[in-house]
C-alpha cells in the first residue's frame, strides 16, 4: 500500500518552489504561493504572467505546466496536513 506523507502548506511550498528553480523551464520570477488540495491532488497556484489586459502571454503556458508538472511529482508523494 501507497502511503502519502502529511506535510504542511509552507513546507510544501519550499519543495515546490525548490523544484521549480532546478527545472529547465525555470522562468525568472516564477514561484508557488499557495497550494491546496482537490481528490488527493495537490492545485498549485502563483503569478501567471498575464499582459496588462489581463490575458495570457507565452510565460503563462509555461507557468501552466510548471503547476501541472508540480502537481505530477508532488501529489502521490504528499497530502496536505491539517
């Protein structure tokens, strides 16, 4: 049986943004600032890179699938603790 480790917001987040800085897509600027946690997967959220009329630029499909990525690695390894 496949057991998750509970681990706090803030300390998930230090994960998080860890491996958001060692990655190749790593864009200046780009980090987690909250997480939470749907069905037992793990929603990671942050700045976007919208232009200034709010929609999406390059940067935020790449910041989409940082998130997603994250959301990959990091959920069968961790539940949110309370």
């Amino acid at each position: 049986m496949n057991t998750k480790e509970s681990i706090a917001n803030d300390e998930l987040l230090m994960i998080a943004n860890q491996l958001i800085q060692d990655h190749e897509a790593y864009i200046d600027g780009m980090r987690a600032n909250s997480v939470e946690e749907r069905g037992g997967v793990l929603i990671f959220k942050g700045e976007y890179f919208l232009d200034d009329n709010g929609l999406p630029t390059e940067k935020t499909t790449a910041v989409f699938n940082m998130f997603k990525y994250l959301a990959h690695q990091l959920s069968p390894k961790f539940t949110l603790g309370k």
